[in-house]
C-alpha cells in the first residue's frame, strides 16, 4: 500500500470526486444491455451536487438509472490515521461491515459476503483505475449482468451496482454512498441478500479519466466497487454482520429464510451432530466452540414438504486465555501408523450442474489397492450402500428432495483401511417450467409477443414459439420475440404456441396466447450460455 509521503505529494492539489451508482431491480436479472435507459452522467460542478436523472420504473424490459454525485475535491485522511495501510481484503471487509450496521440500524437483514461477487467488484474497480474510465459499463463492452456471470455469480434474480473513485477510506465512501439516495437505496434494498466489494490503488493515476458526460477528471487514486446480488434457493447465514473476529464466543446470526422456511438446525460441524430442529427465526445467538481461530457455523434449513438447503458462515474467535497444559506422563510408545489412504474420485453425470432423472451416473476415480466401495447421502455414511468397485456405477437420488443433493464417496484397502470421504453435488430438478405467452402487437405481417418462463431449480434453457403446435423449433430463450405470419395473411384472431426446457431437461406443456397465464410472474431465471 502507498505511504503517508506518497500520499502527501497528492495532496498538493485539489482533486475531483465521482460517485455514481445503478440499481438493477430483481428482474430481468440478464437484461440485454440495448434494452438499458441511457445514463447521460452528471455535469461537472464547483461545488457539491447531487443530480437525478430520471428514467423509467424498473421492468421487464429494462433497467433503471440512479444519482450521480460531484465533489469539488478528493476526500482524505492525512498524517497517521492513512486508513489504506491496511490491506485491500481489510478495507473492502470493513465497507461490508459498515453497510451491515447500516442495514440493521434500520431493521433489514445483513448481506453475505461473496467471492464470485467481490471478483466481480474487484474487476471492474481495476478495470476502471487502469483504463481510466468512470463508469457501469467495462471498458471491454461488458456489462454489470455479463461481469457478474463471467465471475461465476450464475443463476440470480437480481443485481446491483454502486462505484465510487476518490475516497481514501471505508467510512469516507460509506459516508457519501449513504448521502446519496439512490446509492443508499442500493444499500438498504431488502430484495439483496450477497454483497462484494472490490478496491484498488493506482499510485500513478492521471487527471485523464473519462467521465459519463464525456469530460475528463481526476486524478481518483481510489476506486471503488459495490455489488449486490440474490440467487434462487440460496439463504445465507451471516456471523456478527460479516466481522472477521470476535473476542466473544456469544455470536450474533442472522439467517436468511423468511417466507419459506419453518425450522432449522444450527451446529459447530458440518455434519450436524447433536443439532436438533427448532422453529426458524430470522435472529438468534450461538456459542462458539472454545479455543482461538477460525470457527465455522452451519445452519441447516428445512420446510414442511421436506426440502432442506444447508449455510455457513466463518469468523475468528481471539482473546481467549488457553489453558496452561499438565504435564503428563511419558506416553507409552504406539504402533506406527499406516499412511493414510488417498481419496477417491467422483463425479455426477460428468460434472453436469442439473439433472431431471432421479437415476444418475457416478464417475469413479478408484486407486489400484481399492476393495470395497460405499456410498451414502450424508457425510456420517449412516445408511451407507456398498458399490461395486469399477469405473461407473448408477446411483439413485432422493426423490422427495428437490434441490441440491450431495453423494459422499469412500472406500476400504485390503488391510481394511478407510479412506478419506470425497463428494460430488447436483441440483435435482424433477419439476417442469411454467408460463406464458402473449400478444403484445399485430401490423398484419408479424406479431410481436411477450413470453414469460420460470423454473425455481434449474432456470430456463431453451423454448420452442410458433403459429402452429406441431412446427415448433426449439431456440434460445426470449422475452421478447417476433413471429412472421403467413403470406396473404391468417384468418381469424392468430393463437402463438409457446413450450419451454428448464436446464435440467425437463419440457412443459404447450401454452397458448389465448389461455389466460396459471399464476403470477415471480422470477426470470438464468438463461444458460451453453444450450
């Protein structure tokens, strides 16, 4: 990190602040960057300004832009309180603290922190710093949907993004986000649940940044990067709003759930030994497990159709006074130990996320001295099934959990040795997609028509639109699309048929535009890059 002298030398003129954010609202959570209101950015003032552009309220359709604010100077800390001493990781973590006490100052539940999101942030903060721009969309093209899929942040519901350049510390920048009312907006959305954040230091920025009315400014030094996000069937548990330690073994957790789970199981492993269900609740406080250093709790969701989804969440325990160790007595000498067995490999369907059959293949990678193989659903091996010992075997799921479903995998030697337990995951997705389609207009030689799919496991893949049900041609999936009618026009009121295919396979039935939609549009799904 720079020093106090190199921050002084920047010191000696005045410099601009940027701040700017986008809020994505939870739909369409991969809006086409075409479909997006244009934010005309915000004119350079003397003084400090906060300035709305408004835009359409958010849909289906597009995107909604927020205030852009301008400062008349770099805001800092001099002499020895330089908080950017610390490192990147200490100052994004403290940003996500502070947003935490923020969002529970005011009765909303605190947001997890993500790596796939942080990676996200990160490269676009850089991206910003080095390419000298200001700005949501990268200097690539890319925008905040394409980064956040391209940094493994797959299947949300929503989105957002705050960035900020100029603000040397957490609170400086948490101070003029929350100033601000679309930032803070961003940053109390109850709708979020995950956050990152990205930071990066570029001593030798210039005065040569593109802003978003074309002018240019700087230099920042500092560049900033909030994003938000929420993903289907993901229900974090957050540790003492997301503080790296703790000298107090009596935590605080906050556990994501509302509205769809009614018990839960909280434990210090993660097999869940000696956890017994209880009542769900949003808040509650759990002991840690004695001793210093990093401590792991588990917490085990459930509902009354028997689905269950399993969070965690770390934090260090410190101060704590070790016992002084007795001595004792010369321990008598023991066998030499066998070396520990290598584990096994295994994987399901070869690596595929999703899957609509109950029945799956596991692909087993077994050492030379392997004898005999089980497998079970849960990492105690209670109710273990033996395998035969070669390259593939079938493996049934549970079929009255839909979700994800974890297999564990382990073997014996022929001294009887055990080996470590090794495991593959896949999300079980038995359910077909609903929906709907509708005609939104009609010239006389096409019709324009609104289509609306969900799948709450797997999301949507691909869909098949069309005059006539039995010529229908599977295609990627749309909201919008434009159907031809035949030359010389259609005869009576035209009826588009619609089907859809969720990731896992599974197909729906056929809609019609002339049938009324089966229930309300709650979620527009990822749509796969790769069918």
């Amino acid at each position: 990190m720079k020093t106090a002298n190199v921050l002084n030398k920047r010191y000696l003129s005045l410099w601009v602040l940027v701040i700017a954010s986008l809020i994505l609202q939870c739909w369409p959570a991969l809006a086409s960057a075409d479909s997006r209101p244009v934010n005309p950015g915000a004119s350079q003032s003397t003084s400090a300004v906060l300035s709305y552009v408004p835009s359409p309220k958010t849909t289906t359709a597009g995107w909604e832009v927020r205030p852009t604010l301008i400062a008349s100077s770099r805001q800092h800390v001099t002499g020895a309180a330089v908080a950017n001493e610390a490192s990147p990781a200490e100052l994004t973590a403290q940003v996500v603290y502070l947003l935490n006490q923020e969002r529970v100052n005011r009765g909303l539940m605190p947001l997890k922190a993500n790596a796939d999101l942080a990676a996200a942030a990160l490269g676009h903060s850089e991206d910003m710093a080095l390419n000298d721009f200001f700005g949501h969309t990268s200097s690539n093209g890319n925008t905040l949907g394409v980064r956040l899929t391209n940094a493994g942040y797959v299947n949300y519901t929503g989105g957002g993004e705050n960035i900020a350049a100029g603000f040397e510390t957490p609170q400086l920048v948490m101070d003029a986000w929350m100033n601000s009312t679309g930032h803070r907006n961003n940053i109390l959305n109850a709708n979020y649940r995950e956050i990152g954040v990205g930071f990066y230091d570029q001593d030798d920025d210039q005065s040569n940044v593109r802003l978003p009315d074309g002018s240019l400014g700087g230099p920042y030094f500092d560049y900033w990067t909030q994003d938000f996000g929420t993903r289907q069937n993901v229900y974090p548990v957050i540790v003492n709003l997301e503080a790296a330690t703790t000298d107090n073994a009596q935590v605080t957790l906050a556990i994501y759930g509302q509205g769809w789970a009614t018990q839960m199981q909280v434990a210090n492993s993660s097999d869940f030994a000696g956890a017994s269900w209880e009542p769900y609740t949003a808040n509650t406080i759990w002991t840690l497990l004695s001793g210093n250093g990093p401590h792991t709790v588990y917490v085990k969701l459930g509902n009354s159709y028997g689905l269950e989804f399993v969070s965690s969440d770390e934090i260090a325990l410190t101060g704590q006074v070790e016992p002084t160790p007795t001595p004792s007595p010369t321990p008598t000498p023991s066998p030499t130990p066998q070396p520990s067995l290598p584990p096994a490999g295994v994987n399901i369907n070869n690596g595929q996320p999703y899957t609509g059959q109950a029945v799956v293949t596991l692909a087993l990678e077994l050492p030379a001295g392997a004898r005999k193989v089980e497998g079970a659903d849960n990492p105690s091996f209670t109710g273990a099934q033996p395998l035969p010992v070669q390259a593939q075997v079938e493996w049934r799921l549970n079929e009255s959990q839909a979700g994800r479903q974890t297999v564990y995998l382990r073997y014996r030697d022929g001294s009887g040795q055990v080996s470590p337990a090794a495991s593959a995951s896949i999300i079980y997705d038995p359910v077909p997609p609903t929906g709907h389609v509708t005609i939104t207009a009609n010239n006389g030689l096409s019709l324009l028509v609104s289509v609306d799919a969900r799948d709450s496991l797997s999301g949507i893949a691909a869909m098949e639109v069309g005059l006539s049900p039995d010529q229908l041609t599977w295609q990627t999936y749309l909201t919008v699309v434009k159907v031809l009618l035949p030359a010389g026009g259609q005869g009576g009121t035209p009826v588009v048929y619609a089907r859809f295919r969720d990731q896992a396979g599974n197909e729906s039935p056929i809609f019609r535009s002339d049938q009324p939609a089966t229930g309300t549009q709650t979620f527009i799904p990822f749509v796969s890059r790769n069918r």
